[in-house]
C-alpha cells in the first residue's frame, strides 16, 4: 500500500500537535497546580494517577480500533474527549475537580498514539514491511511540535504568569482535534487479511514475551531521564539554561535521525537496532553517572539519545508491525504503549524515587546503566527465539 503525501501530511499534522499538547502539560502543569494552592504530595498523586492511565487506556483504545476497523475515527474521538476534558480544566470554577479532569484528559488522549501508528502503519505498508523512511519523516514532526511547545510556552508563562496554562492546554486539544479531520478513512482495516487470531495467542511466543521484557527495561532504565535527570543536572550544580541545553541537544539528535532513517536503518535488523539501542542506553546512563559534573561529557551523552532512544522507537513500531498484522495492529500499538512505557514509568518513578533519596541521583543513573544491560539481554533472547520461529511468521 503506498500513501498519498496529502495523507503523510495530515498525520504530521497530528505527530506535531500532539506532542505540543504533550509538550505543554508535562513540564508546566505541576507548576501550574502549585499555582492554584496544591501540595507536592498533592501534585505527585495527580502525577501518579495519569501515570496509571497508560497502563488501561491505550488497550482500551486500541480494541476499540481494531474491532470497528475505524482507526481515524477513533483518534478523532479520543481527541474530541480530551478537547472537553481540558475544557473542564480551564472552565470549571471548583479546583477541587481539576485533578479529576487532568486524569479524564490522559484517559482520551491515551487512544492518539496507538490508533495513529495503527492507522500509520497500514498506510506505510510495503510489501508487507514497514516504509522506515517515510515513518521517520512523519514521526519527527512529533518531536518538532514538543520542542517548539516547551519553548513557547515557557516564554509565554515567562512573560504574562503560569495562570494561562489551563487556556492554552484548551488550544493544543483544540488544534489536535482539527488536525485529525483530515486523517484518511483506511477503506477496510484489513479487507484481504484472514481472521487474526487471538491477542494471547501471539503473546506466548516466546520471541514476542522476549521482545516486550526487552523493551519495558529499556524504557524502565529511560525513567532515570524522563523523572530525574534535570534534577540530577541541579544538584551537580547545573543552572536551568544547561537543563533546557541538554535536552534540546537530546531532542535535536531525535529529529536528525528520524529524517535520516530511511538510509541506516535497514543496516541493522528491528531487534538489532533495539540490541544496539540497550547497550548505547547503558553507555549513555553510565557516563551520566559518573561525569556529572562535566558538561562537555553530559551533552556527549545526550547526543546517544538518537539511538537509545529515536532507533528503539522505530524498531519497536517494526517489530510491532510484524508480530501484530492485521486487525491486531491496534492492540498490538497499545501493548506496546502499556508494556513499553505505561507500566515501566509507573515502576520506575517509584524505584527511582527510592533510589534517590537513600543513595542519591548518580545511583539512579548507575542503576539505569544496569537495567539497560538486562534488556539487552532479554533482547538477545528474542533474538534466538525469532531465529528459531518459522520464516513466514
């Protein structure tokens, strides 16, 4: 199946605004929960309720999409709920309920990612296999619209005060619902595919078990990065400009690999590139341990980001694609969403957390260099037990 550019361009379109929508809440609602009187126990709750809605939500959305076969249509109504959700956030007058609706907007907005890598994927389908270098081309636009949201916002909270925050949360949802009206209708989700069997089924594969303990260490090792590294920066001694260089040197390696995917990456298999990306994520987290302090090694660090991390996003949508045909697909992206990142970053934040009030920031980046080593393993695993499974599987 070959997709028009009119099609690639309207899932860039949703790439770009989601992730700017994303972009926004992450880093500013806890402030902006401050704002409105809220404790840190408070905030950290709120934080751990959306954390658990990863874990059910993309399944729900991705049974969803492969039952009806309506992938788009499915990512317009999960952005059409999160567009009334974060209209409750902004409009309802008691404080109160706003963790509520925080929580009712990551439970809709929990169907975008897995039903438009679904919907995505079959547009991208080439000869059965996936087209890397026009998935990579689409998929940086995602971390284009994170980066211009956080640096938007933060000159606009800078400038006239975090009250806004609310306002322009309503916005992002607002312009994700637009983008996603001009998804593609995919005629028939799988009209020339037999009957999918059931999900269970493809989970007892031993290559497929290997490959999502791979993958939810790798992230589980991530969460020393996602949850702790500008912390880890402050207490090095770091101020906040170096905080926000280390990460845009971290998302600018993103973008550049994505764009240039289609060239390197059928140098190695999907569960090569995810080999490689365990052992770069050990490398990246070990030298984060142990040269805090020096800048020039930190950002050199960060710059592993392109494969601990934008190499083993588009090996995992491969081995996904592969392992999920047809009307699995859906499910198969919201697994991927719920094993690979939901439960990881639920465990993580907590053993991280642990980790570093006993022992301090540098054992969590320790400890992440160790869980990456372990994936790396379990991958290699998969690896043998994929050698071992019939060709056309």
């Amino acid at each position: 199946m070959s997709a028009a550019p009119a099609s690639l361009g309207a899932f860039s379109a949703v790439w770009f605004c989601y992730f700017a929508a994303i972009g926004l809440y992450n880093p500013y609602a806890p402030l902006w929960f401050k704002e409105l009187g809220y404790s840190t126990l408070a905030i950290g709750a709120i934080a751990s309720a959306i954390s658990w809605t990863r874990v059910v939500a993309p399944y729900g959305w991705g049974w969803f999409g492969d039952r009806s076969g309506q992938r788009s249509r499915g990512v317009r109504w999960a952005a059409g709920l999160s567009v009334a959700a974060a209209g409750g956030l902004w409009l309802w007058p008691d404080p109160a309920a706003l963790p509520v609706f925080a929580v009712l907007l990551f439970l809709a907005n929990g169907g975008v990612v897995p039903l438009s890598e679904a919907a995505l994927s079959q547009q991208l389908q080439r000869g059965g296999l996936l087209d890397y270098a026009r998935y990579g081309r689409v998929r940086l636009w995602g971390s284009l619209g994170f980066v211009v949201s956080v640096a938007a916002a933060g000159a606009v909270f800078e400038r006239w005060g975090i009250r806004h925050f609310a306002m322009l949360v309503l916005a992002a949802f607002v312009l994700l619902w637009w983008a996603t009206l001009r998804l593609p209708e995919a005629a028939a989700v799988n009209a020339d595919d037999t009957p999918a069997p059931p999900v269970r089924s493809v989970l007892r594969r031993p290559a497929v078990a290997w490959f999502f303990g791979g993958v939810s260490l790798t992230v589980l090792a991530h969460t020393a990065l996602y949850a702790f590294f500008s912390l880890y920066l402050n207490e090095q001694g770091h101020g906040s400009g170096v905080v926000g260089l280390a990460w845009g040197v971290a998302v600018g390696v993103e973008i550049v690999f994505f764009w240039a995917q289609g060239r390197i990456f059928d140098r190695l298999s999907p569960i090569g590139w995810l080999q490689l990306a365990a052992v770069v994520a050990a490398l990246r987290f070990a030298l984060t341990a142990a040269f805090g302090g020096s800048l020039a090694l930190l950002l050199l660090a960060q710059t592993l980001h392109a494969v601990s991390f934008a190499a083993q996003h588009a090996a995992c949508i491969a081995m996904v694609h592969r392992f999920f045909p047809g009307r699995l697909r859906g499910r198969g992206q919201a697994l991927y969403s719920v094993l690979g990142y939901g439960l990881p970053g639920v465990l993580g934040g907590v053993a991280g957390g642990w980790i570093g009030e006993r022992f301090g920031f540098t054992a969590v980046f320790w400890a992440a260099a160790g869980v990456a080593m372990l994936a790396w393993a379990a991958l290699r695993r998969a690896e043998r037990a994929l050698a071992q499974e019939p060709t056309a599987s």
